[in-house]
C-alpha cells in the first residue's frame, strides 16, 4: 500500500510539474526579452517580433531551443536579427547544478554566439569550445542554439541545413573501470568465490580511487531523477550513465542485492575504513525502523519536489562532490565533516541514516518481489 502511494506521488509531481513548465515557459519566452514591439508566433518555439506601427517592420526572430545537460533539459531562446546574425542567447529553463551553470556563466560561455551568423554556427559547430568543468552543460547551450539557429533558417532558407550528425560511439576508460568493477563485484558475491572479504575490500578499495577520486562519478539520486524524468543523455556520449544505472537495476532486479551500495558506491568504502579505525559499531538500535523511515521519508520527498521543479539538482544533499572534488554549499560541507567524524563511532551513518541510493533500491526491490510473489 505504501509502495503504491509512492508511486501515485511520483506520478502526480510529474504531471503537475509538467503543467506548471509549460505554462510558466509560454510567458518566458514572451517576456524573457523586453519586447518592443509585436510577438507572432511563426511555428513552435518560433517569434518574429516587428514594430507596432502600420510598417510592421521586422525587428528580429525569437528562437526557441532545447539540449539535455547534466542535470537533464535546458532550454534557450536565441535572438536573431533579419540578417540571420545571433544577437545574443538567454536561459529560460535550466536544471543544471548551479555550480556547473555559473561556471559556464562566468566563463562568458554565452558571448561566443553573438555576431555569428545562424548557417556559420549549424555548418561549423566545432567552432565552438566547452568549458573545461563544464562540458555536458556548454554542449546543452550549443544543442539548443543549433536548434533554434535550424528553425531560423529553415524559415528565411538562408543557407542549406546539413543532415544533424549522429555522434559516433565512444567508448572512455571510465566505462571500461565500471563495468569491470560491477563484474568483480558480481564475483565476490558468488558462493564458489572463495576470499570474499578480501573481493570486497579490493571493490571498495578501487572504487574509492577510481569512482572518487579519478572520475567522481558516484551514482547519485540526481542520475535516478533524470531518468524518471525521460531525460536520458545520448548513449553513444555517455555510456557510462547507462552501465551505472542499469548495472544497478540489473542487480537489483535479477538477484534483490543491492551490490552498488554494498561494494561499488565510492564511499561504502572511505566509511568502513574510518570505521575499522575508530571502531564503528551499530548504533542507535531501538530507534531503527524510525530512522529508517525518515530516510525513506527524506529521500520520496526531495524526488517528488525535484520532479515537480524539473531540477534534479535542486534538492540534493549528496556530499560526494564535497569530499572528491571540494565542491558543494556551505550546508554540504558541514553534512561531511559531521558524517566523516560519525563514521569513526557509528558503522556507516551516510548508508544506514542519509544515503538516497540505498531506499530507491529498496523500493526497487519490493516491487521485484510483489511482481514474482
């Protein structure tokens, strides 16, 4: 029953916020620009803007494009004049971490755009370069400038549009250092596999490294938002997202262990260590199912909120950016130093008491066995 409630939550935030987007975009792309003269919407995502008077003069277009960043959808309206030279490009929905959008921001990402001409940008976009840091929300930019530069030009056919280029296959070492730790981790949970500990320690140990420190690309509850959002990035570029996630949801699915937050999460290991040397033992026994809850409780509400606002990003409170790349609110910070000093006393307190992954596992799990049951 509860399961059930959960999911008619998670469905309800995600029509009411895409109610609420819709409508608030409608106005954003009229009023994002003070507009000084008429708007006539030419086709979806569309604007021409000319003056009032009986010349009806055309001043510039409004463009509207889209791109899928980190944090899922990112959406832009590009202003161009009659000559078909980008004027400038402004945000009107974004759901990026702030800190990988003021990057961009301050590095001046958005002035590269302005005075090229819609065909230069569609025929070379390699013209353009990301912003170190940053590279998933420069590329959302420039998708959604590509766009709207195509709706532009296609309505003035001002040059010819080239074909949109399918991105080739690449396959990165993070990917190759996932998959080999999901299948070492699929290993030490054999029952022939003698030495488990020692597999599980060794998953820790190079998750730890690689996971946290090489890459910092800990599964995070902002991955599991995108995806109940439908905001899937392009497989070809990222095919690291798809062996994470889904190497969890196969788990999961086809065993009920939770192997991801047992021995691949990049931070099981630094609590455990920490533990071994302070001691860390369970605590807080009478209040478990409580606590428990709350966990759940925190982790339903900061999704359903996340969903509706359509910004993954906007509720997390993971602290793994903190530890690996010193990177995080004040709040977060705090949250680590208080979660590194526990780890000493109280056996994993991020996993038992805070840790978003593990209740969506559990709900996972659940509707695993109701469906077998």
């Amino acid at each position: 029953m509860l399961g059930l409630t959960a999911l008619i939550l998670l469905v309800g935030a995600w029509w009411a916020g895409d109610l609420r987007v819709e409508q608030a975009m409608e106005d954003k792309i009229r009023t994002v620009y003070n507009v000084a003269g008429s708007l006539t919407e030419l086709e979806p995502g569309l604007f021409r803007v000319h003056k009032t008077d009986s010349t009806q003069t055309l001043l510039y277009y409004l463009a509207q494009g889209s791109g899928k960043g980190y944090g899922g959808r990112l959406q832009t309206v590009t202003r161009i004049s009659p000559g078909g030279n980008i004027m400038d490009v402004k945000t009107i929905h974004h759901q990026e971490t702030n800190s990988f959008f003021l990057k961009v921001e301050r590095h001046g990402f958005f002035t590269y755009f302005k005075d090229k001409t819609d065909c230069e940008l569609v025929l070379n976009p390699d013209d353009i370069t990301a912003i170190s840091g940053a590279t998933l929300t420069s590329a959302a930019i420039q998708k959604s400038v590509d766009q709207a530069c195509r709706k532009t030009i296609s309505h003035m056919q001002s040059c010819r549009l080239p074909a949109d280029r399918a991105s080739p296959l690449q396959i990165k070492y993070l990917d190759v250092w996932l998959v080999f730790l999901i299948f070492i981790a699929w290993l030490g949970t054999r029952r022939w596999m003698p030495y488990k500990k020692i597999m599980r320690w060794a998953t820790m140990g190079l998750a730890f490294v690689v996971l946290g420190f090489v890459y910092n690309y800990p599964l995070t509850v902002i991955q599991v938002i995108r995806s109940l959002l439908g905001s899937f990035p392009d497989w070809r570029e990222h095919l690291s997202f798809y062996i994470l996630v889904f190497g969890f949801l196969g788990f999961i699915i086809g065993s009920g262990k939770n192997v991801y937050c047992d021995r691949v999460c990049p931070f099981v290991g630094l609590q455990e260590g920490l533990g071994k040397l302070g001691g860390a033992k369970p605590r807080f026994r009478s209040a478990r199912l409580w606590l428990l809850w709350f966990q759940r409780t925190l982790v339903l509400a900061s999704i359903i909120i996340a969903i509706y606002l359509r910004k993954p990003s906007i509720t997390s409170y993971e602290v793994y950016g903190a530890f690996y790349k010193l990177s995080g609110s004040t709040f977060v910070f705090i949250l680590l130093g208080i979660i590194l000093i526990s780890s000493m006393f109280i056996l994993k307190p991020w996993c038992s008491y805070l840790c978003p992954i593990r209740p969506v596992g559990d709900y996972i799990r659940m509707v695993r066995d109701w469906i077998i049951r």
